[in-house]
C-alpha cells in the first residue's frame, strides 16, 4: 500500500510537471516571442483599430516625428507621415495591415501606460488618451541624405554604428508614401518593382567581391603561409570546368592577398579557395553568421550559404568570389562590416531605441548585444589595412573622403537580370569607426556605382555625427 | 464608453481568477495544518466569484452596441446559467455529503466558463451546453444511488471491456466523419462519441482487473486489450483519444505495480509505436508537420495553429476584453481551441489560471487517491484525474504549438455533449471515491492521511 502511495505521487509530479510546462511555454510565447509572432502579416487582428485611444507617435532619435495621428471630426484618428517616402521603410505603413515599425511595435503604440490609472484620469478630466511612443534610432539628417544619394536608383543603404549595432539610416528604394498606401493600395501591392518590399533588410543579392573578406579571413586561418604566398595572376584561370576571369580580363601580375583585394583580383582568390576546400570555406561562412538567423525588429530575409561541404571545384571557385549561389541581405554585409571595424565582434542590429511613455518618461531602452565573434582583433586589424589600402589605391577611390581614412571594399555581382548590381561595404574613420555602411545599386550599368554613393553617405554621416 | 467598461473589465475577470485560486490555497492551507483563513469562508467566497463572474460577463455580452439596449434572450440565457449554477452548488454538497469542496468549485469556474464562452461565440451552441451540462448533473447526482444498488461492481470487469469493445467497433463501421476523426456514431437526431463513454468503462475496466495481485496473466490481457483499444482509435484518426488511453494505462499500471521499469518499457514502446505511425500514416505526418512549422504553410496545413498563435500572442497579458477579439478567425474555436480564445479575450494570465485551476483540480484527486483505504477507489480515482487532466494537458499543449495538435475536447470547457456527460460523470466517480473513503475508512487499520508534499516515508 505504500508503495502505491509513493508512486501515486509521482504521477502526481509527472502530471504536475506537464502542467508547469505549459505554463512556461504560455509565459515564452506572450513575454518572449509575442513581437515576432503577432506582427506576421497573415495576422488579421493588425487590422483592428481602437479609437479610444490616439496611437503613439514614431519619433527618431533626434525628435523629429515620423509617424502621429490626427483626431478627425468623426471622432476617428487618422494616421500621418510627416516624412513621407523618406522613412516609408523605416516606419512602414498603417492601414491595409502593418509594417515596418507599425507592425513590429503596434502594441506598443496602442498601449497606455499605466493603463488603469490613465483610463479613470481620462473619465474625469475628459482628456485625450495617447498610446506610448517608440522612439527609433535613424537619425532623419543621415537618413534624407541617404535617401537623396539613391535617388531613383534602384537599391538600398544601411548606416550603422559599428559599436553597438544601431541602424542610423536604412533607405530603399522603390519606395512608397505611407500616406497614400490605403488609396494605391491595388497598384502598390502588385508592382513589378515591388515598393513595398524594404531592399535594405528584404532584399537578397549575390554578395560578389565584398564576399572576398570572408575569403580573406578562411585563407588567414588555414594557409600558414599566407603572408608570403603571392600568385601570378594572367587575367583569367582554368578550374575544372569553370574559368575565372578578372574584371575585364586585366593581368594583376604577382600580388600578395593585400594588393589582390586592393584591385579585387579573382584568380588569386579562387586559387586560395581551391586549396582551401569547401569544407573550410563553408565553416568560416557559418562563423561570420551569414546563416544564423539574427533578431531583428523590422521583416527581414535570412541570408543564405549556397556552398555545401561537399560542394565541386567550380562551385567552390564561384563562391570564393561572391557569385554562385551564396546571397545576402544589405542589413547583413552592413552587420559583417560592422563586426571587422568592431573589432570582430557583431552586434545585435536594432531599431527601436527606446519606448516614451506619454508622460514624457523612458522605458524600454534597448541596450546593446553582442551576437557573435566573427573573427579575432589581430585578424579585424588586417583586414582594416587592406581595405583602407581598397579605399587610398584600389578599387574604391571614388570613396575617399579627404582628411579621414575610410576602410571598404567594393563589389560587382553578376546576376541572373544581365544587369550587375553594384556593392561597397566600410567604415569610417578607420583607427577609430563611427559609421559603417552597405550599399547596394541594381543595374549599376545605368543608375552608377556604389562606391561613391558610399563615400558621400560615410562623409555626412560623420559631419552629422560630429555636429551633435 | 461601453468600450471602457470592457476595457476595465479586464482586471476584473483578472482578479477573479487570481481571488479564485489563492481562496483555493487557503483552504489547502488550512487541511495541511497552517492557516490563511477560515476554509468555509474560502470555498463560499470562491462560490461567489463564480457567480460574480457570471454576472459580469453576461452584462457584457448582453449589451447590444448598436442599440444600446440589452438583448434580453442573452439576459434570460444568462439567468438560466445563474440558476444552473445555483442549483449546482446547492445540490452538490447535499448529495455527495463531504466531498472535496474544491473540485466543485474548480468544475463549475471552468463550465461557467465554458457558457460565457461559448454565448461569445456562437449562442446556440451555449443553449446546447446548457441543456447537457442539466442533463449531466443530473446524472451525476444519481450516481451515488445507482452505486449503493449495486455495492460491488467491480466484479463486472468484463462486461466493461466488452461493451468498450462493442462501442468502439460499431464506431468503426457505423460511425460518421466529422473534423477529421471518424469517431461518431448517429443515434436518431444525435450524434455523439463512444470513445467518450468507453473512457469512464474502461477506467472501470482497468481499476477492476488491478485491484487483484497483478500477475503475469492479468499483465498480458490488459496490455493486450489496452493495444487493441489503442489501435481501434488510431484507425478512426482519433490520436488524441488514443495517447489519452494510453497514458491512462501507463499511470494504472504503474500504481497498481509501482514497477518504474514497466513505465519506462511502456514509454519506450510508444515512442517506438508513435514513429511507427508517422512513418504510415500520412495525417500523422501532416499533424507533425504543421506542429514543426506551421508558418510554412500557413494558408492550409498551418491555419489553425498560426491562428491560435495570433489570438493568444496579440493582445498580451491582459486580452483584448470580452467580445473585442477576433476568435472566430481559429476554425472549431468553440470545441478543440477554445482555450485559445480564452487567453485571447481574458489575456494570458487568465489562460495561466485556467491552467492552474486543472492543477488545482490534479491536485484534489490525487488527495483521494491517497487518502482512500481501498485499493481498488485508489486506483480508480488515479484513474480518473490522469485521464481528465492529461486531456487538458494535450489540448492546451496542442493549442499553445507546445505538442503536436490532437483534437481532443478540453475538460468541461469546449463544446461537446458527450464530453460534459462524460467528465461531469467522471467527477461524480471521483468524488463518489471521496465520501465513500470518508465514510468507510475509519475502521481499517491503514497508516495515517499522508501529505503529497510531505516529507513522510512510509517504506
């Protein structure tokens, strides 16, 4: 009989313990993973509006306010970007469902603080009911000057600060008025270009030379003797049934790793690649987080490895270069560049800065996080020297800023369009980064290069940074 | 303005779970020896948060927002439930005299739930449930009687198996399709779920056969039989009613063994069963499938789930406030996902109440299991709680994406005839158990009441 006892208990904790488990779960899915869920777009419930309430503001970080809503004379409240297009992906819209931050905050902004309190307030004094703000890091002054820069080329710029992971600009273009979206509504979500797909964080492209840094770092760490290796670069080379070609055939001659990412040469990255093996390539792919999904507040696609372990010499030598089938994110190369002027630390990537209540007090302040080690001081010192080497004498002159030093490499991926897309990814001032950038232009053969779209964009970013 | 009162109403259905629960502390504070407050006081006052929250709740869902008058069938549904609810804990106490008062309670929080609930989504499926839930205390009221006409009916353990045998097959050849399980069997105007009797026979069953020695032979046919039950509701796609069978037989048998090797050797072989089956049947792998990922295909496989998802995720802690959600969104919300809805309109930590309310409701019946003196009540009352909260252990699992979806019913709270009949009945056994002990155990010579939490061993 007591055996029973006891084991009747047991089932009692057995029992007990699916229980607790459900609790935690429950508790998981609303306090930890309620934002990423709630804000899906097949989530109908973004549809609803409450109208005892003014949705909170969305202000960037120097006060500028993006987003408010204005009281109509039918007792409704009617949503407002003061900034139109300027912040249209940053903000995202509010009407035929959510995005941007719209979506990713939306409870925040139809939320009272102190709920209880300000609803028996708002009874008595008949005052109207604000929902809190969110306040976001762009800084509009870069981010306009971002979105000038781009202009009507289609393409995106991300401007972070490499040391904690702040987006200070994220321009895309197509874009759209947030404003207008309800009424364009059939045009918009059915165009070729698709505007309302935010490229900056969306959009996914063959990385093309900027991935040669990824190259740069697998040969540091297994090939002894890089240092002193050189290789005879002819303008093109032979692998098994791939042939790789530098850009416009040109013969590097002898060149070192240093001079063959200043001039962005092919063949000596593809052969250090073949020696290399996919295997190590492909470890070194996974450690810099290419594929390893990153939080981040606004909708975004995950970068891709397209390079198995097993994979042939051609793949191999494709990838080696950026092309093949490897493709990422301009939110990622801005995050990868980010990590090389950190140090080799990468940041968490965040946008909302912080939340402010409608009594004018701050809560919420997102605080920086590290993500991952991509590679170690050492190996981040290096690479700096050979992008700034990009920047003074190589492929990347037409991002030079005069009076500081600016580290970047450039791209050019060829893609399945005809078309190249432009890339450059840096940072600046080099000894001692504020900004790091990741520009990509689609059809560069018509709207131009990244490389100076960067350069113009680190150097107001810094002035920026430096007035205030 | 309407619209604010919801609002605020809120913290209220909040302070009425959370009142609710810490009433029910008190009074398992007093019975383990410390005091919080008067138990009588404790149980009253959760009668009357019970009554209250009826109350409220029908002032909200009554009120129509167009008019601005109040619908008066709601009001009269309403009332009848107040009646119903009244004459529920009148009666309860005079005809299981001395049964555990919390069980009562915790029962009718969850169908007063289930009324308000289900007048939410859809009225006449609340008239509907009404209507069992009378027939169901009714039954369960005349429960003790039938029990002291037939003093020993553990004798009848295969006439048990043999009628669940008989349901179950005439299911499989009569039975109508209706969610996807084909688990229902038309009688004239009703269609109802035989393996919803064939839980309360076959924990009878089961109880009857372990009340002896176990040996060998009585091993061998009740696994055998308990496979084939097992197997008849895999075949109807009624996997939630099969992992709820076995489970309940894995707990028996352990009990009535306490042989910790068994119960591992049982949960080895249905893993081995439960892969088998993925790798057969393809509704399996779909159910797996959509629980792994249901955002991959959230237009058809994933719909259900993802939707749960959003009305639980949504609104946060608090709900969107009664009748502000959108729950009809989640397809068989009134029955399978129900409790989705719940945390929508009443928040998550009304949801996590709930939740408590069927540990509360474990905790009671494994105290009279403990406390009972015969065996053979031990085992049956074991019987009866896993099977009932392992059942609400897998819905809400199922509907909270923490466990692959078995559509089962959850306790007392969706919409189901046979389920109220069933549960209702199960508890009536259950507290049957209770006054039976209470009033036949003081001769036995068995060891003093022992504490779960305890730290008494008895070896």
């Amino acid at each position: 009989m007591n055996n029973m006892k006891r084991s009747i208990r047991r089932i009692f904790w057995l029992l007990a313990l699916c229980f607790f488990l459900l609790l935690g779960y429950l508790g998981k899915l609303v306090l930890v993973e309620r934002q990423g869920v709630s804000t899906n777009a097949y989530n109908s419930r973004l549809r609803y509006v409450d109208n005892s309430l003014r949705r909170g503001d969305i202000i960037d970080i120097d006060g500028e306010i993006l987003a408010t809503s204005v009281l109509q004379d039918d007792g409704t409240y009617m949503r407002k970007y003061p900034r139109a297009r300027m912040a249209a992906h940053i903000t995202g819209y509010s009407s035929v469902g959510k995005t941007g931050v719209e979506a990713a905050e939306n409870f925040e902004v139809m939320t009272l603080h102190n709920e209880f309190f300000q609803r028996i307030m708002g009874i008595a004094t008949k005052k109207e009911l604000v929902g809190n703000s969110v306040v976001v890091t762009v800084d509009m002054d870069i981010q306009s000057i971002a979105g000038d820069l781009l202009g009507n080329a289609k393409g995106a710029v991300v401007v972070m600060e490499p040391s904690t992971g702040r987006i200070l600009a994220l321009q895309a273009y197509p874009d759209f008025d947030p404003n207008q979206v309800a009424a364009h509504w059939d045009q918009l979500k059915d165009h070729e270009d698709s505007p309302l797909v935010n490229r900056g964080t969306q959009g996914v492209y063959p990385p093309g030379s900027t991935f040669k840094l990824v190259t740069a770092l697998s040969i540091m760490e297994n090939m002894k003797d890089w240092q002193t290796r050189t290789y005879e670069c002819t303008g093109e080379a032979a692998f098994q049934d791939k042939v790789i070609h530098c850009y416009k055939n040109k013969a590097h001659g002898t060149v070192d790793m240093k001079q063959a990412l200043t001039v962005s040469c092919n063949c000596y990255f593809a052969q250090m690649a073949k020696e290399i093996g996919p295997g190590k390539l492909r470890e070194v792919m996974a450690r810099v987080g290419m594929e390893s999904p990153a939080k981040f507040e606004l909708a975004y696609s995950q970068s891709k490895i397209g390079l198995e372990a097993s994979a042939t010499e051609s793949e191999l030598v494709e990838t080696a270069i950026g092309q093949g089938r490897t493709a990422v994110t301009p939110l990622y190369m801005a995050m990868f560049v980010s990590a090389i002027a950190n140090e080799g630390i990468m940041m968490q990537p965040y946008i909302v800065d912080h939340i402010q209540y409608s009594n004018g007090k701050v809560g919420k302040q997102t605080v920086p996080k590290k993500l991952t080690e991509v590679c170690s001081t050492q190996e981040s010192a290096i690479l700096r020297d050979m992008m700034v080497s990009v920047v003074d004498n190589g492929t990347g002159t037409a991002a030079a800023i005069s009076g500081v030093s600016v580290a970047g490499k450039t791209g050019t991926a060829e893609n399945a369009t005809g078309n190249d897309h432009s890339w450059f990814i840096g940072y600046a001032p080099a000894e001692d980064p504020k900004v790091a950038v990741a520009v990509v232009i689609e059809n560069s053969r018509a709207y131009g290069s990244a490389t100076p779209v960067a350069g113009k964009v680190i150097r107001e970013a810094l002035a920026q940074l430096e007035s205030k | 303005m309407f619209d604010l009162l919801i609002m605020l109403s809120r913290y209220l259905f909040v302070f009425y779970i959370g009142f609710f629960l810490w009433q029910g502390i008190v009074y398992i504070a007093y019975e383990q020896g410390g005091f919080l407050g008067s138990p009588y006081r404790a149980v009253s006052i959760q009668r009357r948060l019970i009554i209250f929250m009826h109350i409220t709740a029908f002032l909200i869902l009554a009120y129509n927002r167009e008019t601005m008058i109040y619908d008066w069938k709601t009001v009269l549904f309403g009332a009848a439930g107040c009646v119903f609810l009244l004459v529920a804990i009148h009666f309860l106490d005079r005809f299981y005299y001395e049964g555990c008062p919390l069980i009562w309670t915790g029962m009718l929080f969850l169908m007063d739930l289930s009324l308000i609930m289900l007048q939410r989504l859809a009225p006449s499926l609340a008239y509907k449930q009404l209507m069992w839930m009378t027939i169901g205390l009714a039954g369960m009221l005349m429960l003790p009687f039938f029990f002291r006409l037939i003093p020993r009916f553990e004798v009848f353990e295969w006439a048990y198996i043999i009628i669940c045998y008989g349901l179950l097959l005439c299911t499989k050849i009569f039975g109508v399709e209706r969610n996807g399980s084909t688990n229902w069997l038309r009688v004239g105007v009703f269609t109802f779920q035989p393996s919803e009797l064939v839980k309360f026979l076959y924990i009878f069953y089961l109880a009857s056969v372990f009340r002896k020695r176990i040996e060998w032979k009585e091993f061998i046919t009740t696994g055998v039989l308990s496979a084939g039950v097992v197997a008849l509701l895999v075949l109807q796609k009624d996997l939630g009613g099969a992992l709820i069978f076995f489970m309940t037989y894995m707990v028996m048998l352990y009990i009535a063994t306490s042989n910790e090797f068994l119960f591992l050797l049982g949960m080895g072989a249905a893993s081995f069963a439960a892969t088998l089956a993925y790798k057969i049947f393809s509704h399996v792998r779909v159910r797996v499938a959509a629980w792994q990922n249901p955002w991959a295909d959230i237009d058809r496989g994933g719909y259900q789930i993802v939707n749960s998802l959003f009305a639980i995720t949504t609104w946060g802690l608090l709900g969107s406030g009664l009748t502000k959600g959108m729950p009809k969104s989640i397809p068989v919300v009134e029955s399978d996902f129900i409790f989705a809805a719940i945390c929508e309109e009443f928040g998550t930590l009304f949801g996590a109440g709930v939740i408590c309310i069927f540990i509360m409701l474990l905790y009671r019946g494994i105290r009279i299991a403990l406390d009972s003196r015969r065996r053979y009540y031990s085992i049956l009352a074991v019987g009866v709680t896993t099977m009932l909260c392992f059942q609400a252990f897998i819905i809400i699992g199922g509907v909270i994406k923490l466990i692959p979806l078995t559509g089962v019913t959850l306790p007392f709270v969706s919409y189901g005839g046979t389920s109220v009949l069933v549960s209702l009945m199960m508890m009536g056994l259950l507290q049957w158990v209770c006054v039976y002990c209470e009033q036949h155990g003081i001769d036995e010579d068995a060891p003093p009441i022992m504490g779960i939490e305890g730290g008494q061993d008895y070896e």
